[in-house]
C-alpha cells in the first residue's frame, strides 16, 4: 500500500506543462479573472467536464502587473487527474471526470476589524451569530453550514491552547514550542537513545519466524533486560495464540482496527461509533482471543495513518486508550518528541488528509517522525521523508538499508535523541533476506553502546513520565517488568476454529487461539463471537 502512494505521489510531482495551439484555443474566451476569483493558488481545476480527464489548470498570479493567468498541467499517460483528492491516480480509480472543481464550502466569518457579533458568539458566512462552542462540534448548525468549514488545527475557534509549560508538567502533561525539548532537563549525553521497532497488521504463520528470530531472547539492552518491539494488531488472519505468545515475553500489544477497511475516507472521515467499533472492539477481540487481561493495550495506529480528527480522539479517552502512533511528523533538523494533546501540536498537521485533532485530549502522540532517506545526506539534495520504513521507495538494497538505519540513529543521537521509530510491515522485510539481515546486524550493533535500548512506545512514556539519566537506568524499575522472560507458549497446539458470519456471508475464516471457539467469526457488529444481540 506505502508503494501504491508513493506512486501516486510521484505521478503528481512528475504531473507535465502542457502546451501548444489546443491550449491557446482552449484558454480564448476565458475569464482568467472570474475563474480565479477567491480560488486558493494550490487548487487544480477543469474548464470543461467533457474534456480530457488528464488535463487541469490553477490560478497563477506570475502574469504581468501580478495579473493572474492559467497554468496547464496534464497527468502522465495512463492517469487521470482526481479533482476531489487533487492528485493523478489510475483513470480507473478516478470517478469525477465529469467534475470540473472542488466543491466550494461557505466560511465562517472569524477575523473581522470591528466584532460583528456579541461576545461568545462568532458569525456565520451569512451574518447570523452563533455561541462559539457550537462551531466545530461536528454538527452543523448555521444554516449555510459554514461553522463547521474552518475546524483545522490552526483555524478551530475552540482549539487547543498553544503550550504552556507553567500548566503542562509531568508525569501526567508534557508539550514543547516546537516539540524538541527534553524531558526533565536533561542533558542529551544523559538520555537514553531509545529505538522503537513497531510492526503494522495480523501476527500469522506469514511473520512469526520473522518476529521470533529479531526477538530471540538473546539479544538484551545494557539494562540486561531483552530488546522489545510493539505489534500494532489487526484482526483478520490473526492468530492469537502467537498475540498470546508476544505478550507473554514482554511485548507489546496494540490494535490495528478491526476491519482495515481499504476506504481511507471511511477512517478520516469515521463517526465516533465508527472509531469505538474499530479500536474499542478489536482490543475486545485481543483480549479475549489471546486471553491478556492485565488492560495492558491502551495504544492504537490508524490504518493508512489516516487519523480520525477530534472524533477518534475523544473515542480514546472515553475508551482510556492512553496513545496513538498514527501523527507524522515532517523531517527536520531536529526530530521531535512524543508529546500529550492536552496543547496544541507542535508541529504542522502532516500526512494523509489532514484530519489531526484540533481540540485538547488527555492521550500522548507517539509522533512518527519521518526519516530522512537520501543515500548521502551530505551531498544528496533534500527529499521529502518517509515515515514507514517500507515508504521509503528508493531503500532497493540492503546496503541502502543499512545507510537509512545508522544516518537516521545518528540524527536523534547527535541532536536532542528523541525515540527514533523504524516501523514496518513484516512483508517489507521478509520480502529480501538482505534487509533482515541489515536489521539484526543494526540492532546488535547498536546493543555493542552502553546508551540505545530497544523498547516498546509505553516504555517509552514510562520513561517520559519519570525522565531518568542513564547511570540510573540499571534500577529503573518500569523497564524491568517482564525483563528476561524464560518458559514456553501457554498452548503448542492451538484450536484452528472453522468459523463464519453473516457480515461476511460466503467466507470461512480460521480463528487460532487457545482459549475455546465462540460461536461465530468476530466482526464488527459481534467482536466477541457469541452472536448478534437484537
């Protein structure tokens, strides 16, 4: 899927000028002013529904006198250009030919000279005035529905307040101006560089040598305690007696979503109910299927790393769903550490659709930051970061593989040393035995310091909450749960559950776990298997 976007992302930065005749004869008669009038500079559009699919224009203000004039641009051949999602994608994926524009959305009026309305209150696009709280609420309420058409990070009138570190301390609050400063005070070369290794989607017989080979038990951070990763979860051809597995040697355990549902707009556009059936009810399927009943799952990752704005966020605390993973955070100078939402995020909404939550929340941001991929930072011209590992379309070689991991340690470990996140799908690395093996050489290698521990996105927290310098790490007390875990799997032979239901009519799916079969496949509408209660 990362490939597929990265793709499209290369179609739209590869998008050609078009010229010629046609062109001068398309443009004649135009009002280049009244096409352009109040359209934002970024924004493609059509003259014309019925004309070639690949073919858009934007307002450039580069004509004489600052005038404005249309540039063409066409997408490569074999794509069309999707006006809604404003990118080229495969002409069968592109449904609004026939569209010429974006949709246009009436705006609140919010930043005026004179105040227009009474205090408390902010004026719609058409004058009227309505209490503050009932914009961005998620419900329209001004009759041209224009109060709920600026609720972006920086535009909600009821957003977050910018940090205040007077009002934010730990262990419970943590937030930076811009997002690089340490925890506690501390001094870099006293802070532990922590790597967090996370995997995306279902633990099955496709992944677990992999997982059992990285995690062999032998290989242990300076506080002798064994290396650790966190496993984002999703349900469908899960085994859960492997989840059982993990979460006995220490691992963690998170949730992927239930369905993975492959709309992306179904995620950034979810309803709160949307969001608890996902995130709330696969935990219910973990739990039970690979019997962890220790409220130990208390992180999620939105698939696609669409988040779901204030909606799935207030769905977490009510859910006391303690962080999210799903944030990218754009490559910079200096990476960025995870931070609560008690404030408003230190760093531009980044990644797919933009839907980041404006509101305060009490949940911390695992902030994914992206990596830097260029072959040789010191030459190499700047380009745009990945934030899954398997994203970064030009890594084709182990070697390029293992330039990315130590270039990337080397930028948190020689600046401020937030976490440094290498997230992956297990396809990507079991794709080339090359790149498994760069892995496991990096991690020992980076086992041979006295100052990297590998550990999960909560130790990470505990130790955020409890800053701790490194000469003190060896007592850290919340490192040492689970610290060297011996013995075997609770059950070498699984029940291989046969199992259908009727929100999946003609599918039989095998449910592995050691606990008993329920009656039907958990799904949406019946995580727990027992049937649908009317």
């Amino acid at each position: 899927m990362a490939r597929r976007h990265w793709a499209l992302f290369v179609s739209i930065m590869c998008l050609c000028m078009a010229a010629g005749k046609s062109q001068q004869e398309k443009l004649e008669g135009v009002d280049v002013e009244e096409v352009c009038a109040d359209r934002p500079a970024d924004e493609y559009f059509r003259l014309e529904a019925d004309g070639d699919c690949r073919e858009v224009y934007r307002c450039d203000s580069a004509g004489e006198d600052g005038s404005n004039r249309l540039a063409p641009i066409k997408c490569a051949g074999g794509l069309a250009f999707d006006v809604l999602r404003q990118l080229c994608d495969w002409k069968s994926n592109v449904k609004n030919c026939d569209v010429q524009e974006k949709p246009r959305k009436a705006q609140p009026i919010l930043k005026t000279d004179e105040p227009i309305c009474p205090e408390g209150k902010l004026s719609c696009g058409d004058g009227e005035c309505l209490d503050k709280e009932l914009f961005c609420n998620g419900k329209p309420d001004c009759k041209d529905e224009s109060d709920e058409n600026a609720c972006s990070v920086d535009e909600d009138p009821n957003r977050a307040p910018e940090c205040d570190p007077t009002q934010c301390a730990l262990p419970d609050c943590f937030c930076s101006a811009d997002g690089t400063r340490i925890p506690g005070g501390i001094e870099p070369q006293q802070v532990p560089q922590m790597i967090t290794i996370t995997f995306n989607g279902a633990v099955n017989v496709d992944n677990i040598d992999l997982y059992d080979d990285l995690f062999n038990g032998q290989r242990q951070n300076p506080n002798g305690c064994s290396i650790k990763g966190t496993f984002f979860v999703s349900h469908k051809y899960t085994n859960y007696s492997a989840v059982q597995d993990l979460h006995r040697r220490g691992h963690e355990i998170s949730v992927f979503s239930l369905t993975h549902k492959d709309d992306p707009n179904y995620w950034s556009g979810g309803s709160y109910d949307d969001w608890l059936a996902e995130m709330a009810g696969s935990r219910l399927i973990v739990e039970r299927f690979a019997n962890i009943t220790d409220g130990s799952i208390i992180g999620m990752r939105a698939p696609y790393l669409r988040v779901g704005g204030n909606k799935q966020f207030e769905m977490m605390a009510d859910q006391f769903f303690v962080y999210d993973a799903s944030i990218t955070a754009s490559l910079g100078r200096v990476p960025i550490w995870p931070y609560t939402l008690y404030f408003r995020m230190p760093h531009k909404c980044n990644g797919n659709a933009h839907n980041c939550p404006s509101r305060s929340h009490p949940v911390w941001e695992m902030v994914m930051n992206e990596l830097d991929r260029r072959d040789d930072p010191t030459f190499d011209e700047s380009l745009p970061g990945c934030h899954m590992v398997d994203s970064c379309s030009n890594v084709a070689s182990g070697e390029q593989f293992a330039r990315l991991l130590r270039h990337n340690f080397n930028r948190h470990y020689n600046s401020n040393r937030a976490p440094l996140g290498l997230h992956f799908h297990a396809s990507w690395l079991k794709s080339k035995k090359e790149y498994r093996d760069e892995l496991v050489k990096f991690i020992e290698e980076m086992l041979g310091r006295n100052d990297v521990f590998f550990v999960t996105n909560l130790q990470v927290i505990q130790w955020m909450q409890n800053p701790t310098e490194l000469n003190s790490l060896r007592d850290f007390q919340e490192w040492k749960e689970k610290c060297d875990v011996k013995g075997q799997p609770y059950c070498s032979l699984p029940n291989a559950c046969p199992l259908t239901t009727r929100e999946l009519p003609g599918e039989t799916l095998r449910l592995f776990t050691c606990m008993e079969c329920p009656n039907n496949y958990p799904w949406i509408l019946d995580p727990t298997g027992d049937g649908f209660s009317v």
